[in-house]
C-alpha cells in the first residue's frame, strides 16, 4: 500500500467515476483503475464497485476511505512542519505536455518530484516552449518537430499517436480502413497550443481534406470524457492511454496507412549558462534515457 494508491484511491470515493479522478491529477483513468486493481490484490478485499455508471465504494472501501483521509491529514501537517525549511530547487515549475507523465519511467518522476522538487505543470508543447523562452522555467518536456530555433532538444523517447472512438462509432472495428475515410466524420482535437493539432491538421491536407473540428480538448482525459458522450467523434490519443480501463467504452481505429509517432524530448535555452542544480538535473535526467541531440 502506498501513499499515491491512496490518493487515487480517495479521489475515486469523492468523484464516483475514474475519469473524473484522473482528470484531477496527471494519471490516466486506466492507470487509476490498474492501481487500485493492485491495492485490492494486496489487501484481499473488494474496495469499489465498478459499473457502467461509475464507481462506488465497498463497507471495506467506505472504511479505507475514512483511514485513508486520516493518513493524508498527518501527511501534510508533516509536509507543512518540514517544508518550512529552505529547499534548493532547479526551477519552480516543470512543464510537459499533458498526460506524457503516462510515459516517465519512475525513476524519472521521482528525480522531478522529490529529488529536486520541481512542480509539474502540464499543458501543450507550444506553451512549455514559451515557458523556457520567458523565464518561467529552465527546463521542459516537450514533442517535436517541429523545433524552435532558440532551443536545444534532447531526445527522451518516442510514443505512438492513435485514433480513438467510442464503441458505437461507426468506424469502430472496421478493417481497411485508410486515413482518407475519415474525411467525413467530425474530431475532437487539442488545443492550439498543443503540436499535435498541426500535425493532425497537415496530415488531413496530406489526404486532400480538411479535418472538421468540433470540439477542442485541453488534455486526454477531456478528450475520453467527450468521447463517451458524443459516440459520433473521433478523437486522438497515445497508444498506452487505452489499457486497463474498464469505465472507458473507447477504441482505437485500425488505419492501415497511418503509423503516427511521436518523439519527446527535454527542451532547454540554447547556449544558458546552467549552475549547479541545474547541472546535476540535467545529468541525472538524461541518464535515464538513451539519448541524441538535436541542434
């Protein structure tokens, strides 16, 4: 039992739907449910009742979920006692593209969390870009291309875009599909400031059309809870955002002329005088991956 199993797990209880819970932190609903999965494993009790219309707690989670909010207020008059000491940081904020912390080894996340205590704040690639350029932050999780002239990128890794819908969606098991059927049906895409819509949008002039945005979504979770109520949109997501999540009833299309992949990399200044911290977190960060740079 851990205290991040505990979080989701509270969040769970409040919220009665993981998609709501994991749009409360940086989670998928899926990775939600897969930690909880395991608590129930651990401890050999039922703690939620899962069904179409959301969750509910069990007489064993009802009384988990009570220890549970008791653990959380000891914590944070701990945190509160101690944090009152001066902490070194690299950089107060710590911005990647929303829902990409899916994707970070745990040794990575712990090196932004609590080695070096930084605050991830998730939003689109354009917008941490920006961050680096105006001071915000020194360092961010970012996907390319395409590249900003101002930056140095270090390749992390990559992930695989894919096309989602809704179980009822027309498209939804067909095979043979090709990019160009899609030209008829409506999307849910990000935001602008995320580089996913422009390369959504060039793909579409590719194949001679222009997508028909309906709605824009500021994350994966947003876009999940859209599909869920409009079974007629496509939306676009990553390819580890679909498993394990049972309140979810979303697929990806199978496109036989589409392999979307997408590369991450760590952004900085180019030619930034770095101090120590700075140093060492680049170091250790890079150690992680296998890495090239792009200038």
């Amino acid at each position: 039992m851990t205290i991040k199993q505990l979080k989701y797990f509270i969040s769970v209880c409040e919220s009665g739907s993981f998609t709501q819970a994991a749009q409360q932190g940086y989670i998928s609903p899926q990775g939600i449910n897969a930690s909880i999965l395991q608590l129930e494993q651990e401890l050999g009790r039922q703690l939620l009742i899962r069904h179409n219309k959301g969750v509910k707690a069990t007489s064993d989670g009802e009384f988990l979920y009570k220890k549970a909010c008791q653990i959380m207020l000891v914590l944070q008059e701990c945190y509160d006692h101690f944090h009152a000491q001066q902490v070194n940081t690299v950089s107060p904020q710590f911005p990647l593209i929303t829902d990409i912390l899916l994707y970070l080894p745990m040794a990575a996340c712990d090196l932004v969390l609590n080695k070096y205590n930084m605050e991830i704040r998730p939003e689109g690639g354009y917008a941490c870009e920006s961050d680096i350029l105006n001071g915000k932050c020194t360092f961010a999780l970012v996907d390319g291309p395409p590249f900003n002239p101002k930056l140095t990128y270090v390749h992390c890794f990559k992930v695989e875009r894919l096309l989602v819908v809704n179980k009822s969606h027309r498209l939804a098991g067909q095979k043979n599909l090709t990019f160009s059927d899609l030209r008829n049906f409506k999307f849910i895409m990000p935001n602008a400031t995320f580089k996913t819509y422009g390369d959504f949008f060039n793909l579409c002039l590719d194949h001679n059309f222009t997508p028909n945005v309906a709605i824009q979504a500021n994350s994966l979770s947003e876009t999940y809870s859209l599909l869920t109520r409009f079974t007629d949109l496509i939306g676009i997501s990553y390819d580890d955002y679909l498993k394990g999540n049972p309140d979810q009833n979303i697929v990806a299309l199978s496109i036989n002329d589409l392999v979307w992949v997408c590369d991450i990399f760590l952004a900085y200044k180019k030619d930034v005088d770095f101090n120590d911290q700075e140093v060492n977190f680049l170091s250790d960060f890079m150690s992680i991956f296998s890495h090239h740079t792009i200038a």
